[in-house]
C-alpha cells in the first residue's frame, strides 16, 4: 500500500532540498553570505541526488535522457556563481520526478489489489479432516470449504453446498450471484450465508484472477500510438537541445560576451527540456488502465487502449455474447383441446434423460414432470416415451409433421425458434418454440452504442432466419449469418478498411476476426483460450453494457494524452525564445517548466475516474424461463 504522502520515503531527498532551499534564500535576504550559500549546496546536493547518479549511468551506456540536461544545466549554473538558481532548478526537477513516481505508482494501485482478493490461507477438504493450507499451494481437484463471509482462493465448481456469491470486486456485477452444486464460481468472489465445497478447478497461482493481472501487467511491456509518438519527439529532442545550447553558447564567445551567453545557453538547456513530453502519455495510460481493471475492462497493452479510443464500429458476434448461449422455451402453442402446461409437462417428461441441449431447456420448463418409461431416442430426429399411459414423442418438424399448426411453426421458427413437434397417442398436442435468448442488456447495449455515433454489425454462424429475428430484436441492421470462422475474418478486414473496427467474441470460433480486428474484445476471461489469447481487450463479466462505457473511457484517455502532448511541446515553444532572448532567467524557466509538468501528471491521473457511462447502470435481471413464467409467455 503507498503510504501517505507525509510518510513516503521517495518523497524526502525532495522534502529536505525543499526546506535547506528555503531557509538558505532566508539568510541570503538577511545578509548571512556564508551561511546561505552552505546551506544552498546542501540543498542542490539532496535534490541532485535523485537524477544525477541515473542520468550519468544511462550516459555510460550510450543513452540520454532529460536528467543529463538538467545535471549539465545544474553544473553550469554553479560554475557562473548561481547556485541558487541550481538548487532551486534540483529541488524542483526532483520533486516532479518524485510525484511522477507516485503518480505512476498509484495507477497501478488497482491492479495491486485485485491480488489481494486472493485469501492467504484455505481450508481443504481432507478424508482425516479439514486442513488449513496456504493459497498458493492449492492444487486443481482439491475440495475447498468456504465459509460464510470467506473468499474463493482460486476458480472451481460447487460440489455441495447452495449460497449466493458477491463477484462485484471481479466482475462488477452487482447483484449476487446465486450457485449450487454443478455451477462455475471465480476466484475472488466473496461467499454469502452459507458454506460451500468447491471443487478447485485451477491451481492457486494461476487461476482466473491471476490471468487478469498478468494481462494488466503486459500494458506496461507495450506503448500505444501516441506513446511512441511522444518518444519520437522526446529521442531526438534531447541532442537538439544540447546542440541548441552549444550554439548559443558558441555564439557568445564569437560577439565577445561569453559570460551572458553560456548563461543563456543553460536557461536554453532546461526550456527546452521535454520533461512534461516524457510522461505526458504513460501517466495517462497506465492511470487509465488500472481503472478500467477495477470495472472488470482488462486492457492488455497502451496500443490496445489508444485504439480502443478510435473505434466507430463494433461487431458482435451472436451466440454467448448477444445471446445467454442457454436455450430457453420462450413459446407454447397447444393444439385445441390441449394446454401449454400439458405440453411443456410431456414434453419434459420424454426428455428428462436425454443429453440434446434443447432437452435441457424443455426439462428446465417444468422441473416437476415426472419421467416417462419405455423412453427410446431416435437420433436426429425426436425420442418417444410413455407418459401416464400415452404414447408421446418429441421431434423435430421434419419427423413430425405439424399438420393444423404447420402456419404457428413457420411463424416461430420466423422468430428465431427452435420448433419443437409434440405428440400424445398419434395426435399433433402442441409446439414448443425453444430459442438461445437475448441477454437482457443487449438492447440497451446498441442504443448506447449509437447514441455515441458507433455503429454496430451481427456477425454469426446461425441460419439467416434466427439471425435477423435477434438481430431485429437487439436494434441491429447489419446481419452477417452463416459465417464460418475465415468469413467473420474477411468481413472484420472489409470493415476495418473503411472504419476503426472492435469485434467483441467469446468463442474459439471468434478467434480469427478478433485477431484481424483494431481491436479486439473478449466476453469474460472464462471463454475459449483461443479468444481471450488473440484478443486486446477482455471483460471479466458478462454485462454488455461495458462495451459502451469502456470505448467511452479510453476516448476520454486519448483526449487528455492529446491534451498533455499539446501543453508540453507548448511550453517548450514558449519557454524557448523567452530564454534564448534573455527575458526568463534560470529560475523562472525552471519553475515555469516544473509547474507544467505538475499540470500534466496531474491532468493525467484524471484518466483513472470511472466513465460516467458506467456511473448510471442499474442491475439487470437474469432469471431464466421457468415453467412458472409459461403461462405469460
């Protein structure tokens, strides 16, 4: 944790240059010579102490940096007699040096302590007894008993055990999440009233929340367009700048009056200095990414966050991240004589031991059912069973003919269902429409998206007929169906061709045109390997609503790095002629320059404040379909 700012060590070379500076000025006004000029010494010694050693041994290896400008302008000034000057010039360039650090170091706080949502210690299930061993030891299959009140230490499935988990501090969700046995939980998450047996599914050191920073942590490795924009400036600066100087100075002893001239050159030396170039971009991305970590919005590099700030059409791909990926029954139309609830109740009966995935949203419809007997599946087609006597199948329409309802089949299957044929003793009962739903927020995701001027394109490997009734549904125009992997590839490359493109996936699937997009966008660092690898961007939840409010955050990041570019070259085409001409002296310079750069880390920081996209959203319901709900659908 960075101390207080009172306490922090960093910041006393600076403290103490601070205070020697001071009262060195005070016995200079009040005429104690001697004195003052010991205590100005001491004060340019603990300033410099925090630069020169840095700046001579990246001089040893070849490399200049602003720290030899202002060591050179240092020595200068000391050696024409101003060592106040020089002393107010370390003082003040060490103490930005210093707030830069803790600047930077307070960025990264956020992505310090989602660590720190790892307990240090769990108790494991053993056959002797419960043991209580370190976090990090916990191997995958270990059975973890967590508490009331306790965190998960690492990702794993609940084996007994029913409670609901605050996965806020991971996810940003902030309704709890209710689990069982059989459901996923993360590490991280904070258990609610009741114990559970989780059975791990990662080792303790690399799970889910682990992945996360490690993916923070690369946008340290890798600088972004402006980034490398502000070091092209700032490389070739700094020898200008010494040449510059040397010219001046040169000059002097030419016209006959070097004293003047070397000064000027020295005040050239520190104005022309790129100080506040340098960390005019890094401040900003590494404030700005370490905030987006803590609304679940992993950015894996600068470049990816830049971008992410350029982009004017998002592409989504349709099963897991438009839709829940859980096939649901959304519809019921019996056949005369029949109701829905007989329907839906054979229907489950038959398909209670089938593995399809479509018998699992029609089980889940009416969970009481009782089983039927004599069940036997014909594969691609339908499975029959008795059901208190009646004979009943299920199938699809090309086994079962849906005779009277043959118009209600064609008008569901228009809006995206899955038909499902049921028949009771050779007799059409009904129909069941079964559909992988819209998340409950995806609506509102795209008018978020176009209220900012973002477009939006459906791309997915579902039939046309599907496609467009979701896409209808969510308020998207530009259907892409039937698209295997290498299509939604070409289309992400036709579309990035006309416009900075982000393609937001979840599937292996997907992994293609997320590597070929601008940016590319997982949903939820539990989907495939494949696409959170070849993605720039990975949400730790599943609430589409962030895509608007992260593309919000980083055009409000690239606003403020432009910002910060433009005042510091300002500054430095400011400040040149002013001491070229003799109008600023060593100190002004040096303070005006030190002020600027203040203004830019802290104009930096202000990158880290939550998007106020995100500020507003109100939970979502994500209750599925039960046999209960039947009755309005």
């Amino acid at each position: 944790m960075r101390p207080a700012w009172w306490r922090d060590a960093a910041l006393l070379p600076s403290a103490v240059a601070g205070v020697l500076l001071l009262v060195g000025y005070v016995f200079e006004w009040s005429g104690g010579e001697l004195p003052a000029l010991i205590l100005l010494g001491l004060s340019l010694l603990a300033g410099a102490s925090t630069f020169v050693p840095g700046a001579v041994r990246r001089l040893i290896r070849g490399r200049l940096g602003v720290g030899l400008l202002m060591t050179i302008a240092a020595v200068g000034a000391v050696a024409l007699g101003h060592v106040g000057e020089a002393a107010t010039l370390a003082f003040l360039f060490s103490l930005a040096e210093a707030l830069e650090d803790r600047a930077m170091d307070r960025a990264k706080e956020g992505l310090r302590a989602l660590l720190s949502l790892i307990p240090e210690t769990v108790r494991i299930s053993r056959l002797s007894a419960d043991e209580t061993i370190p976090a990090s030891e916990v191997r995958a299959l270990d059975v973890l008993v967590v508490g009331a009140g306790e965190r998960v230490a690492t990702d794993g499935v609940v084996v007994e055990g029913h409670s609901s988990l605050d996965t806020s501090a991971i996810t940003g969700e902030s309704i709890p999440v209710e689990v069982g046995p059989g459901m996923p939980v993360a590490a991280g998450s904070v258990n609610g009233s009741a114990t559970l047996r989780i059975e791990a599914t990662a080792d303790g050191r690399d799970n889910s929340l682990t992945q996360i920073v490690a993916l923070v942590e690369q946008a340290h490795a890798r600088k972004g367009e402006r980034a490398r924009l502000a070091d092209r400036i700032a490389r070739p600066l700094v020898p200008t700048v010494l040449i510059a100087a040397a010219l001046v100075a040169l000059f002097g002893v030419v016209v006959g009056d070097p004293g003047t001239w070397i000064e000027r050159a020295l005040v050239v030396l520190v104005a022309a200095s790129p100080c506040a170039l340098a960390i005019a971009v890094p401040v900003t991305v590494i404030s700005a990414i370490g905030s987006a970590s803590k609304f679940g919005v992993v950015i894996k590099s600068g470049e990816a966050f830049e971008q992410l700030g350029t982009i004017r059409t998002v592409a989504l791909d349709k099963t897991g991240t438009l839709t829940r990926n859980e096939p649901a029954v959304v519809d019921v139309r019996p056949a005369p004589g029949v109701t829905r609830e007989d329907v839906v109740a054979w229907a489950a009966a038959v398909e209670g031991s089938s593995t399809h995935p479509l018998a699992a949203a029609i089980t889940a419809a009416a969970p009481t059912a009782p089983r039927a007997v004599d069940v036997v599946e014909d594969a691609g087609h339908g499975i029959t069973g008795i059901v208190d006597g009646r004979r009943v199948r299920v199938g699809n329409v090309r086994w079962l003919t849906p005779g009277d309802l043959s118009q209600a089949a064609d008008d569901m299957a228009g809006q995206g269902m899955t038909v499902v044929v049921v028949e009771a003793d050779g007799k059409i009962a009904g129909l069941i429409g079964v559909r992988d739903e819209l998340r409950p927020e995806s609506a509102e995701t795209i008018r978020l998206l176009n209220a900012q001027g973002i477009s939006t394109v459906m791309l997915t490997g579902d039939n046309a007929r599907t496609a467009h009734a979701l896409a209808h549904d969510a308020g998207i125009t530009d259907v892409r169906a039937e698209q295997i992997p290498a299509d939604k590839a070409a289309a992400i490359t036709e579309l990035v061709g006309s416009r900075p493109t982000a393609m937001v996936g979840d599937g292996i699937n997907d992994a293609p045109a997320l590597a070929t997009a601008t940016v590319g966008i997982a949903m939820g660092v539990k989907g495939s390997a494949a696409a959170i690898e070849s993605a720039d961007v990975a949400f730790t939840g599943h609430d589409l609503r962030l895509i608007p409010g992260a593309l919000a955050h980083a055009r409000r990041g690239r606003r403020i790095m432009t910002t910060n570019i433009g005042l510091a070259l300002a500054i430095i085409v400011v400040l040149f002629p002013l001491a070229l001409f003799g109008v600023l002296g060593l100190a002004g310079v040096v303070l005006v320059h030190e002020v600027a750069e203040l203004v830019v880390i802290v104009n930096g920081i202000r990158a880290a404040r939550r998007p106020a996209a995100l500020r507003g959203l109100t939970p979502i319901s994500t209750t599925p379909t039960t046999g209960a709900g039947l009755a309005r659908v």
